[in-house]
C-alpha cells in the first residue's frame, strides 16, 4: 500500500528551488539512478531562471504593481505616506496575514508545537519579505512496500511521469493558482517528490489587494464546482459531518476516503452548518481535493505501466495533518524507532552468535547468570590460554626441530667424513695395487740401492700422476689452490 502525502505552509524557500536546491542537496544523492537529472524543472522554466523574478511575474498577475508602475505610484503620494523600496510595500500587503499568524502564535494555550511552527513561518517571511506558499507532494513514502517485480527505477520513473502529469491536471491547476515555480526533485535521500512555491495575492470588491490565502483557496475552490456554491457548501457540510464522529486511531478509514465515498453516493449532510464552521474546513477540503487528484492521476500512470499500484485507506498515524517540519520530525522520530527495533533485532542475533561461539570454544552452555560482556570476556580468557599453549607448543617444536636439524647436519658430516675415509683407503689400495710392479722393477731396484733419491723421485711422480686420475676436479683445483694464489702474489709483486 502507498500513502499521498501532501504538505503545505509558509515554508516555501526560493533558496530550495532551482540551482540553490541543487547545490544543497548535492550530497544527498543517495537513491538517484543512472541518468536521472537532480531537478527536473515544470512550467517550462530551467533551473537558472530567477526565482524572484518568477514570484514578482505571478503577484503581478494577481493584481500586484510591478516595480515600475509602483515607482511611478509611490512618486504620487505623499511624502509620508512612501515606502522606502519595492521589498516595504510587498511586506504590508502581506499585513494582515501576518498579523494572524503573530496572534496565533502569542495567544495563550498555544502548544509549544505549533508555536514554534508558527514562529518558524513567520522567521521565513522576514527573510523574503514576502508570504511563500510552499508545497510537498508524495505519491508514496519511503518506507512504502515497492510493487513485486518492479525496480527501483522502474518505481522512480513512474514517481517523476505521475507528478508530471500531476502538475498539468486542470484541478491541481484550478486549485493552486498561485504556483510560480514548480519542480520534481530527485536528488534528496527521501522519496522522489514535487515541490512547489506559491504566493496568495487577492483583488478585493474595492479593487484593493492584500495577502489573502483563506479567500484565494474559497475562490479555487468555487471554481472547480463550477461557481456552484451550494455544492461547495455541501462538501463542506458532509466534511464538518466525518470530523465529529471520525476514529483517527491507526487502521481506521481516513476523512478523506469517507468523503469522497459520500460524494460520489449522493449522500446528504445531516445538517446545515454556520458559516464559521464551514470556512474552518476550507483549507482542510482544499487539501482533500489536492489528494484526491493526485491519487487519480497515480492509479492512471501505474495502470499504462502495468504498476500495481495499491493506495492506503486508512490512518498510518494519528490522522493529524502535519506541516512540513513537524513531518519531518515525525519521520526522523519514526527512524530512530526502527533504527532501535533494528538493534534490538541485531542484538538478539549477536548474543546467539556469541552462545554460539562459547559453547563451541570452551565445550559447553554459557551459564544463563552471565552477561553478554562476560561470556565474551570468558571467550577471550579461554582463546588466550589456548594462544599461550599453542605457543608454548610451537616453541617446543621449534626446539625440537633445531635438534634434529643439528643431528642431521651432524650425520651428513659424519656420512661426508665416513665417505672421505673410504675413498681415500680405496686411493691408497688402488695406488699400491698400481705401483706394486714398479716396486719390482729391476732398474727401479737398482736405483733403490745405487740413488735412492731418483727412486724417491720416480715413485712421487708414479703417486701423484695415479692420484691425480682417481680424484674430481673439485678436489684437483682445492689441492692447487695455495700453490694459485702463490703464484698471483709473486705475478703482483713483480707488476
């Protein structure tokens, strides 16, 4: 189910609209797709057009003296009777509603609330020196369920076609005349919406023009009945009717639902009521109106698109209509509600993962008496003895391991020596084996007896010619080596 959502007050900001909004909101673009422009600009005006100018053009239309003819009118009267600038007489034209909102304001039994919307209200008019109007229409909320099988820029493009089609429905015409710059924004981290400014300037019967909202909305509001002013006095009637016995308890129909189900009955009110009564409950049908046309023009743009798109019949909240701010506020209140069911929720979820891991780590239950915070810290007690003997362990390894390096290093020398020790026997035997001959040569004996030092001679030479055929070369160039470097010193000494 979606809800319409409308909202209007003396909130409008130029500073919200245009280029200005732009640059605001230009960190909020949260939820924008692919494409999608952060304001899309209605009336055929661009997002550089100047929105005071814009405000001027309609209070013109509305009776209000352009710059230079109230130049030229100023002129005429008398001294004292002059305004200082253009901004002063905007100002007391918008007197007499200004003065109401001061006395709602300050009367006593006000409630804080609206006193502080009021004052919020007033605050923007000394800062524009002017009334505007401002409006927020929604053709769904945030926390709105999206259509299954629709994409959120299925959804947003079917949001942005509605409001468009929207601005130029001739009721949402009729009913805000005074609409100078109207926008859907995309850039805000809320849902995709239409924001409007208006002014409420009214020519009187004595040609006299003032800030007039409550008669501009009486006079939009004839005019869409067709200046039948017993129809508007019997919605008026049928509205005052719903307002006495209305449930506004969440899950109940909504007034506005009953009243249209009893205008289009035919239904009759059940009594005719004082023209005081009625025109408290002008502003209230003028807003029921706008709703009721938004939602038409919704269904129609969700059935083209195959969007099955639900409304809302009942009360989501109290039913009380709600400004712009304290809408707000009830949205950031009801964030921080799921934000804590949300944490609640995770809460929940985060003590039966740490159950879990207890149960696991240490082999069995968490006594119940134990709070979240001490069966984490008996988790880590336990996982640091477990580090401390692992460690323990790995060094143990790790010492053991260094002694069997050593051993083996030791045997690979061992074995390295043991096979040094058989060569070398092997040498020996193989050299004996070959010189044995030699020994019994008779020249070979005769140099034994007659010049023993020849028979030295030839026998080291027969030892070293058969060593040097049974070792490597490895062995070959570790034997010469001193004799080498001998040799490269006596080569540098004679350089």
């Amino acid at each position: 189910m979606s809800s319409v959502t409308f909202e209007n007050d003396f909130f409008g900001s130029l500073l919200d609209m245009a280029e200005s909004h732009i640059d605001v909101h230009k960190n909020q673009h949260d939820r924008m797709q692919k494409g999608e422009e952060p304001v899309i600009e209605l009336r055929g005006n661009s997002v550089s057009d100047d929105s005071w100018k814009l405000l001027i053009n309609k209070a013109i239309e509305q009776g209000v003296r352009s710059p230079d003819d109230w130049k030229k009118f100023n002129a005429t009267r008398a001294k004292e009777r002059q305004k200082p600038d253009y901004e002063t007489y905007l100002r007391d034209m918008c007197g007499k509603t200004v003065k109401a909102l001061r006395r709602s304001r300050d009367k006593d039994g006000q409630t804080q609330q609206k006193r502080t919307q009021l004052s919020q209200q007033l605050a923007y008019f000394d800062r524009q020196n002017v009334l505007v109007d401002g409006s927020l229409w929604y053709i769904a909320n945030t926390d709105d369920p999206r259509p299954k099988g629709v994409s959120e820029k299925q959804w947003r493009a079917f949001e942005v076609e509605a409001l468009k089609r929207f601005d130029n429905d001739p009721t949402y015409r009729t009913l805000n005349p005074g609409v100078f710059r109207s926008e859907i924004h995309l850039d805000e981290k809320g849902e995709v919406h239409k924001q409007d400014v208006a002014v409420w300037f009214h020519r009187d019967n004595q040609n006299r023009v003032q800030y007039a909202k409550s008669k501009g909305i009486h006079d939009s509001l004839l005019k869409l009945y067709n200046g039948n002013e017993d129809e508007l006095n019997r919605r008026l009637d049928l509205l005052c009717d719903i307002s006495r016995t209305v449930d506004k308890t969440p899950g109940k129909t909504r007034s506005d639902v009953l009243l249209f189900r009893d205008i289009e009955s035919g239904k009759q009110p059940t009594e005719h009521y004082t023209q005081r009564e009625r025109d408290n409950r002008e502003i209230v049908l003028w807003r029921f109106e706008n709703i009721h046309a938004l939602q038409q023009v919704a269904l129609q743009v969700a059935k083209e698109r195959n969007i099955d798109y639900q409304l809302s019949t009942v009360y989501e909240t109290d039913g009380q209509h709600q400004n712009r701010t304290t809408y707000m506020a009830a949205r950031q209140a009801q964030a921080k509600v799921k934000g804590y069911k949300r944490a609640v929720y995770a809460d929940k979820k985060l003590q039966k993962q740490i159950n879990s891991v207890y149960t696991n780590a240490i082999g069995h239950d968490p006594d119940p008496g134990l709070s979240p915070l001490e069966r984490v810290n008996e988790i880590a007690v336990h996982l640091k003895s477990l580090k401390e003997e692992a460690q323990k362990l790995q060094d143990q390894n790790e010492r053991e391991q260094q002694k069997l390096d050593q051993t083996k290093r030791q045997n690979e020398l061992l074995q390295q020596q043991t096979s040094n020790w058989q060569q070398f026997r092997l040498l020996l035997v193989n050299i004996i084996e070959k010189l044995w001959n030699l020994m019994f040569d008779r020249d070979m004996r005769d140099d034994y007896k007659n010049n023993h030092q020849r028979w030295r001679d030839s026998m080291t030479a027969q030892v070293d010619n058969q060593m040097h055929k049974m070792i490597d070369g490895k062995t070959k160039d570790q034997l010469h080596a001193p004799e080498k470097r001998w040799k490269q010193v006596r080569k540098d000494a004679m350089i």
